[in-house]
C-alpha cells in the first residue's frame, strides 16, 4: 500500500510538471493573441482550449492528491489498529505470565498444605496408637484392680 502511494506521488509530480508546461503554453498563446490584438479566431479557441485542458489538469492533480491523502489516512488508520493489537498483544502476555506466577504460587501453597496434612495424618495415627494402647493399659490396670479386690475379699 505504501508502495502504490510512492507511484501516486511520482504520478503527481509527472502531473504537476505537465501543469507548468501547459502554463506556459498557455502564457505564449496569450502574448500571442495580445500581438494579434484578439483578431485571430483560431488563437482564440487555442487560448480556450488550453484554459480547458489547464482546467482538467488541475482538477485530475486535486484528485490525485484527495486520493493519495486518503491513502495516507488509510496507512495511519491500519497502523493504529496494529499498535492497538500488539499493545493488546502484549497486555495478553503479560496476564498470562501474571496467571502463570499465580498458579505456581497456588501449586507452592497446594504442595505446603498436602505436607502439613500428611504430617496432620501421622500425628493421628500416633495419637490412635497411644490411645489404644491407653485403654490396653487401662483395661490391665482395672482387671489388676479386680484381682486385688478379689484377693483382699
């Protein structure tokens, strides 16, 4: 697209200089129909024809240069919309890694509390353990409370 608006621009120039050349022709058949003093109805018509000829030119060199603007416009326009995409782009990327940290840090916390249950977990079992072996000992000690009653009876 930059490329066609480098052609339009060349094209413009080529316009312009064919402006400035049809100027000046147009300047030599006026001095030539002041000499003539206006008799002469064919430079007449040249003199219009030129003016006519000026007159598109200028016309087709405002268009050229509506269009190439227009084409500028377009390029600044899509170049925006890029920076807003890679702007976006990166906004995205940036979350993810901030998603990313996150989750590590989820996993740390996940794997901190799983050791601490697993620790919570053995100190349940020796703690069943003592307990059992607490009614073991107390079921000794009432059985040798009963035969001490027994025997003192």
């Amino acid at each position: 697209m930059e490329g066609d608006i480098g052609e339009m621009e060349q094209n413009l120039v080529k316009q312009e200089n064919g402006l400035s050349q049809l100027m000046k022709e147009k300047q030599r058949l006026e001095e030539d129909f002041k000499r003539a003093k206006g008799a002469d109805a064919s430079l007449k018509k040249a003199l219009k024809d030129k003016e006519h000829e000026i007159l598109l030119r200028e016309t087709d060199i405002c268009m050229m240069k509506k269009r190439i603007k227009q084409r500028k416009d377009k390029i600044l326009m899509l170049q925006c919309e890029k920076s807003k995409l890679e702007k976006a782009s990166i906004d995205t990327k940036l979350e993810e890694m901030k998603l990313e940290e996150n989750i590590k840090v989820m996993k740390t916390n996940l794997n901190s509390v799983d050791d601490r249950l697993k620790k919570n977990e053995d100190v349940t079992s020796q703690t069943e353990d003592i307990l059992a072996k607490l009614k073991e000992r107390e079921a000794e000690l009432k059985a040798d409370i009963e035969k001490m009653k027994n025997k003192s009876n």
